[in-house]
C-alpha cells in the first residue's frame, strides 16, 4: 500500500514537472524586425528564431519586419499591442537616438524592457576600387569639405548616422555639415555603396562580412577598442590616429500592459536563450559580443542610455 502511494506520487511529481516543460515548449512568439530585412535587426530577430526553436525554448517564432521612421512605425504598432504577451520586438542603439530625431510620439518607455542581447562595433567600408585607402584619408577629405563625403548606413539618428558624425568631428571637420544617407535596410545601403552612389558605409561587420571576404568591400576601420576576433586585419579607428570608439547593443521589448507572469514567461525565454549554446555558437558565428542583460537591469541601463544617447547628439549638432 505505501509503495503503491509512494509511486503514485513519484508519477504525479514527474508529470507536474512534464507539465511545465511542455507549457514552456509551447510557447509561440511573434519577434518584429522594425526594419526591412537584411540589416541588423532583422538579422538579430531571425538569429533569435533560430536560436529559440532550436533549443527547444519555443514552439514557434514567427519574424515580421516593419519599416520605417527609424523603426518607430514597428514601435508604434508594438505598443498598440498592449496587453500581448506573446509579442516581442528587436531595437537598440539606433532606435533610441531616431526617436529623439524623428520627435516620435512613442517612445521606448511606453515598453515593457525584457532583455539586452548584444554589442556589436561598427565598421567603415568603401569599394575596393575607392581612392580612399584607410581612416587618414577619409578623415582628410571630411576636414576639407564634409559635404563632399557621402556615407551609407541605417535610419537617421541611429548608430552608423552618430558615427558618421563622430568621425567627423574627430577628423576636425563641422559635424553639421556631414552628409549622410540612411537606409532602411542593409542590403540598400550595400547596393548604394557598390553602385558608387556614396563615399562610404557604416554598419555593423557581419553585414559586410561576405563582400569585404570576397574582395568587394575595403575595411576603412572598426569602432572598437581592440581588432575583432573575426576580422583581425581590419584596423581600429583608433590604431590609425582617430580618436573614435563606439559600440551598437541590441535588445528587446514586449508591448505595455503585461501581467507580471506574461513578463516572466518572456523574460524566462530570454535568459534560457542568451545562456544555450545555440545562441552562443550564433555569437561566435555573427562577430556580435555577448552584452546579455535581464529585464531589471536592461531597464536601467536604458534608462541612462537613453540620456547618454541625447547628450551625444546635442555635441555633434543632430538635435537642439
């Protein structure tokens, strides 16, 4: 008789446990790419989907991609989502800084902050066949007339467009005067640059990785602090004498107006993710660095970002 208790109950624990595995593995997600595909977001959002159903963290992962405005169109349309707990959205760097440009209504504080994912350095290329050979030349020519130079890269306001502008002004050239062209997706921007449409371009390495391997696209040099790992030859802003360093993160949101369980569910998905292997091998793989941070901490360091991102552009003369 007690046996029989004690395997009933045995059963019971191992089914309760069965229970919740299965409720986790049945997560659907909807991820949205504010952005038309090819460029970062769109390939973080796709990187996720790949990830979260690969580990067996989701069901399904369903990407859409939303253009425009510096991806506060998709911003807009997540926070009339209000309430969805199934609804997540990719963003970063570059939609703080557009929505201070754009004077968008919505803002990332209407939001339910899940989690940061990402940092990744910005690199500057040119055509192969560009009479501009490294960072000096550039720099020579943004200092002799700014206008003259034009650049390539994502959504005004966003990461490449301050970079664009930091250059600028560290090669002592007026940063107001740069002449910039966003894109909405990367793929544009690549056909813009190889069409010799534009000076330069910006966007994060693993963009252009396949062009500059195949001998189309020429590193001018990356924003960060040391060579990356992936791209050893390409030399740093810095190394080359221009005082430049700046790093594009990467997150996601979910709509307002979530219950306090549809913020863990979500939340839970995240760190599963940023901990599997699957995710880490998509690191590796894309150059991005690995900047996890849980929903609390991800929702003070956008808090300071947001008014770092502001001051930023206020210095280099892209808002009042």
């Amino acid at each position: 008789m007690l046996k029989s208790i004690l395997t009933r109950g045995a059963v019971t624990a191992l089914a309760l446990a069965g229970l919740t595995t299965a409720a986790f593995a049945q997560l659907e997600l909807k991820i949205m790419a504010p952005a038309a595909p090819g460029g970062g977001w769109d390939g973080t959002a796709r990187s996720m989907q790949q990830a979260l159903t690969a580990a067996g963290i989701a069901k399904s992962a369903q990407v859409t991609n939303v253009t425009g405005a510096g991806g506060t169109i998709g911003l807009a349309q997540l926070i009339g989502a209000k309430g969805d707990g199934h609804q997540l959205m990719v963003n970063g760097f570059v939609m703080v800084g557009a929505i201070l440009l754009n004077k968008s209504p919505v803002t990332l504080t209407q939001t339910t902050p899940i989690a940061r994912l990402t940092a990744e350095a910005l690199v500057v290329v040119v055509p192969t066949e560009s009479p501009v050979k490294d960072a000096k030349d550039l720099a020579a020519r943004v200092k002799a007339d700014p206008a003259k130079v034009t650049w390539a890269g994502g959504s005004a306001g966003g990461a490449d467009h301050i970079l664009a502008a930091l250059f600028a002004g560290a090669a002592g050239g007026d940063t107001t005067k740069i002449n910039y062209i966003p894109f909405s997706g990367g793929g544009e921007a690549l056909a813009a640059m190889l069409g010799g449409r534009v000076t330069a371009g910006v966007s994060g390495y693993g963009e252009f990785e396949g062009q500059i391997k195949a001998g189309k696209l020429r590193v001018i040099g990356v924003s960060s602090p040391a060579r990356l790992a992936n791209a050893p030859d390409a030399p740093t802003f810095k190394e080359q004498g221009v005082d430049l360093e700046l790093l594009n993160w990467r997150s996601v949101v979910a709509p307002p107006g979530l219950s306090a369980e549809q913020v863990k569910t979500l939340a839970d998905a995240m760190d599963k993710m940023a901990k599997s292997k699957e995710w880490t091998e998509i690191l590796k793989a894309r150059g991005w660095d690995d900047a996890y941070l849980p929903a609390a901490e991800f929702a003070t360091f956008l808090k300071a970002e947001e008014a770092r991102v502001a001051k930023v552009m206020k210095d280099v003369g892209l808002i009042k």
